[in-house]
C-alpha cells in the first residue's frame, strides 16, 4: 500500500469509505479491499490475483498505483486503530459532525 486517505473525523455508527493507492502493483487483477474489525483495530487488507498465466497482456515494468475504495465497519465513538497493508497504523477518530468519506487527491 502506497498512501491512504484518513479523515480528521469520521461519523460514529455507519460504514465510512476511504481510498487506498497501491505503492507498486504488479501485472495483476484489479485490487480488492477488505475491512474487518478485529480485537478493537480496524485492519484494511488489499488482495489481487497476480497475471501469469498469459491470459491478461500488461506491461510488467509498469508501476502500477491504482486506488481502491475501501468499506470500513461502522464505529461507536472514540479513537480506533487503523492497521494498513505494511503495518502502517492510523488512528480514526470517531466523532459526531465526522465526515463518511474521504479522497485521495
């Protein structure tokens, strides 16, 4: 995972969406997000079927950086840790008057 969009705030008790930009994806499928709350962290996983078999023509020394919009589980209020692709963590501040979506520019 290259960069993600965390908002200041996000709106207690309804799903959120945040974008996700891969770091340097290879000749592969679309990525796929997947959010999950576990133990009180939110882990976002990015998963993709990699280009091998030949059936998809891509150029391999493209450095491919596409986003993905990702679902996050609706929160109660208060602080949660965000675990990103590369153990990157972020804290998502759950407030009231929070935002329920954020862009990467």
């Amino acid at each position: 995972m290259g960069s993600a969009c965390v908002p200041a705030s996000v709106e207690p008790d309804q799903n959120f969406v945040i974008e996700v930009r891969e770091a340097c994806g290879l000749c592969s499928t679309q990525p796929q997000c997947t959010a999950t709350l576990l133990d009180g962290e939110v882990h976002v996983d990015l998963h993709s079927q990699l280009c091998n078999d030949g059936s998809i023509i891509c150029d391999t020394n493209l450095c491919l950086q596409r986003v993905v919009r990702c679902t996050l589980p609706s929160l109660p209020l208060g602080d949660w840790s965000l675990v990103l692709p590369g153990n990157q963590t972020r804290l998502i501040r759950v407030r009231n008057g929070g935002l329920s979506s954020c862009r990467l520019p």
